[in-house]
C-alpha cells in the first residue's frame, strides 16, 4: 500500500470522527377509552388540584345519565309496541265479528269475506314479523362470528 493511499484512508476516519450525527426521538401518548389512563390524571392533579377527580366525577354523572335515557327510551318502545298491539287485536276482532254478523243479517255470502280478509292479514302481518326476526338474529350472529 502506498504512502498516499494510507494518508487517504485516515483522513476518511477522521472526517467520519468529525462527522456529528444528529438523533432526535420523538414521544407520543395517547389513550382510548371515557376516561385519561391513571398517570394522566396525576398530572392533572398536579397542575390543577382535584381535576383529576371532578373529571371522573363527571364520567360517573355522563354514564349514569346514558343509562336513565336508555331505559326511558327502552320502556317508552316496550309501552309503544304494547298499545299497537292492543289497537291491532281491537281492529281485527271488530273487522272478524263485523264480517260474521254482516253474513249472519244478510244471507250474503260475500259479506263474510270482511272476515276472512281480517285473518287473512293476521297471518301475513305474522309471517312478515316471523321473517323479519329471523333476518335480525341472522345478522347478528354474523356480526359475532
């Protein structure tokens, strides 16, 4: 190796000595969830006294206020479901004895198709319902698999 090649060699070693490398590190946290995970809320204790505390206070009164509207919606669906029922069962019985007592009065036979058209829809308004729930409970057992 010449003379030349070796002062070559060690000015490259010492321009990579020379040479400074820069590292910066970069730090994100995150969270998900209703509430900051437990550290965090120290910190905000620290910089503002009982945040941390009146933030999970809040979460409690949010949550329990979630749970009162649900159930008043659910009840409130339940009575609605209830007094459609009631109305139903009301229209087609007056529509049944209607139809029978029109055919009873009048000796037409016609009449009595009043009647038959009542239990006829029954039996359609059951068979969609049916088919319906069972679509519903399809679907959801595919969303759990």
């Amino acid at each position: 190796m010449s003379a030349k090649n070796k002062q070559k060699i060690v000015q490259n070693n010492q321009n990579q000595l020379n040479t400074k490398q820069h590292v910066s590190v970069e730090r994100t946290e995150f969270f998900s969830g209703p509430t900051p995970s437990p550290e965090l809320l120290v910190k905000y204790n620290a910089a503002v006294p009982g945040f941390g505390d009146k933030l999970c206070q809040e979460f409690l009164i949010q949550g329990a206020h979630r749970r009162d509207l649900e159930t008043k919606v659910v009840n409130s669906n339940c009575e609605s479901t209830k007094r459609g029922q009631w109305l139903s069962f009301i229209l087609y019985l007056s529509a049944i004895i209607g139809g029978v007592i029109t055919t009873l009065l009048t000796n037409n036979p016609w009449s009595l198709s009043l009647s038959c058209g009542a239990l006829i829809s029954i039996v359609i308004n059951f068979y969609h319902q049916k088919s319906k729930s069972d679509e519903e409970l399809h679907n959801k057992s595919l969303l759990q698999k």
